[in-house]
C-alpha cells in the first residue's frame, strides 16, 4: 500500500508516492519516544526525531484518532509565562497495549480468585513476591555503580520499566516511563504499594510515589529525598 501526497513546487505540481509502512514506522517511532520520554510537545518530538514539526503534527493526528494518544496541557512549575500552555502527548491505555501484552486480563481474575481465597495479605504477599526479581538483581549488581539509585534504575530498564533518575531541587525523582502491570495495579494498587516499598528498602531512604500510570498519570514518578545529615553533638 501506498499513500499519494502532493507537493507544489513554484508552479509545478508533483506527486510523491511513499510508501505506507515507512509512516507506520515513523509512527511506532514517535509513539515510542513518549513512551521512553514521558509527556512531549510536537516541538520536543520533532528534535528528539530529527522531523520536521509537520511531520510530526501529522503522525500525531494519526495516533490520536486512532486512540493511541490524547492531548493534555503541558503542567507548569513556577512562574508561567505569557500565552497558552503548550500542549502534550500522552499514551492512552490502547497505545500502551501496542508495546506489550501482559496476560492482564488472565492475571486479574487470578489475584481476583487469590482475594476470595486468602483475603487482602495473601494479594499483599503475592505482590510482594513480585519483587524478589528486582530484590535478587539489586543485590548481585548493586556493587558495581555509583550509587543505589543508578543501579535501581538499571535493573528496572532490564525488567522493562523504561525508567531513568531526574535531579530536582530536593532529591532525586526515579521515573518509569512504562509499567507492563499497569492495567492490573489499577484494581490492585498492592503492586505499586510493594514496589514503593521495595525502592525504600533498597536505597535504604524513605521515599515518596507521586504519581503512577496506573492511576492515569503519564509517568510513574518517586521522590527519593536528598539524604539528611546529622548534625554533630559537641
């Protein structure tokens, strides 16, 4: 298949043909990179990509009427400047379907029947089995990076989380730009409940999730504060 388009050239009108899979490629390419980047604007896309803002404009018209993706305001920290806010992409619970396929369905009527079986510890207890994973990888790489969050984050990329550390004034936020539980956490936020825990545990810091893709937000975000230090007692 291939799609017509026609480009006009001082007073000549000629006609590219391109060929259909080469959009759906650039497609899956922007679709990726909000999901690895979290929220992005058609002009962080267009550099991200090397496209053209048109071209990208485009694509995400494409995805979006296909509901892959929605709009959204782009949030302001501080003071805003004049004028509208810049708009934002995001991934709709259909666009994260196209980059994996979790059994939810299966696994949800599972921890269903786990519930009425042993009640809400033995769900707890489950999602904290979950954990042992990330737990057993931690332990055997840790050693090797330079703090407990850098080695955090790479054992969550292995596990396919897409997550990376961003610097705020009071810490460190660890973000996951993909949860392949998502849709399952949303009934049982005992998933994401274990995995704060788990994070607290490892990096030996209380921390603090401020969002989650299960609860709609576009990235799941943690807070991991800026270690306090003590002051001497003379």
């Amino acid at each position: 298949m291939f799609l017509n388009t026609r480009v006009r050239r001082g007073s000549m009108t000629e006609q590219l043909v391109v060929p259909e899979h080469d959009d759906a490629s650039t497609r899956d390419r922007v679709a990726r990179s909000i999901l690895e980047h979290g929220p992005s604007t058609a002009a962080d896309l267009a550099e991200r990509l090397h496209l053209t803002p048109a071209a990208v404009r485009r694509h995400l018209t494409v995805l979006t009427d296909a509901g892959h993706l929605e709009s959204r305001e782009q949030r302001v920290y501080g003071q805003r400047g004049r004028g509208r806010p810049a708009k934002v992409f995001v991934l709709t619970d259909a666009g994260r379907e196209t980059f994996h396929h979790a059994y939810d369905d299966l696994a949800i009527r599972a921890l269903r029947f786990l519930r009425e079986a042993g009640g809400a510890q033995a769900v707890t207890a489950f999602a904290e089995h979950t954990m042992d994973e990330v737990r057993r990888r931690f332990t055997a790489e840790g050693a090797e990076y330079a703090t407990p969050a850098d080695a955090l984050t790479d054992v969550l990329n292995e596990q396919g989380y897409v997550a990376n550390l961003q610097p705020v004034a009071s810490g460190t936020q660890l973000c996951q730009y993909h949860c392949p539980v998502s849709h399952v956490a949303r009934e049982f936020p005992e998933l994401c409940a274990a995995e704060t825990r788990l994070f607290s545990e490892l990096l030996g810091s209380h921390v603090q999730r401020i969002a989650t893709i299960a609860h709609g937000d576009g990235v799941c975000t943690t807070h991991i504060p800026h270690p306090v230090e003590r002051k001497k007692v003379s």
